[in-house]
C-alpha cells in the first residue's frame, strides 16, 4: 500500500486511468464468483534511530535490584 513510501524521486500522481487499468487487471484475475475481490496486504514496521548524548545509556550488567524470576512469579502465567 505503501502509506509511507521512503523512495525520493518517485511519481507522486496516481493517474486515474492507471488505478482503473490495475483494478481491471486484478479483478479479471482475482475476482470470486460473488463479485467480491480478495485482497492481502503485507505489513512491515520499522523502527530507526541515531544515538545522541541526551538518550539514556544501559545500566550496567548485573546491576539490576529485582531478578526477572521475582517479577515472572508476581506478574507470570498461572500455567
């Protein structure tokens, strides 16, 4: 669907003859008996970010106060 399109030299008009030609073409190959058309989508999400000075940095190893099977008895599965 490609909402947040990263590429910078790219066509950005839709022209209205090409959309109705793709939905032409996909609805003579994909279209059910009942009219309906079948469609899926593929979502993908990134995230990206540069370290700066003024982020938190990680603690060091070892130097937590609560272990994590303290915190999976009181908060974890009852399974």
């Amino acid at each position: 669907m490609g909402e947040t399109n990263a590429l910078l030299q790219r066509n950005t008009i839709l022209k209205r003859e090409t959309a109705l030609a793709t939905a032409a073409i996909y609805d003579s190959m994909f279209a059910a008996e009942d009219g309906t058309i079948p469609a899926t989508f593929q979502v993908i999400y990134m995230t990206g970010w540069r370290d700066h000075p003024s982020q938190q940095r990680a603690k060091r190893r070892g130097s937590a106060t609560v272990s994590f099977q303290d915190i999976q008895k009181q908060f974890g599965s009852e399974d």
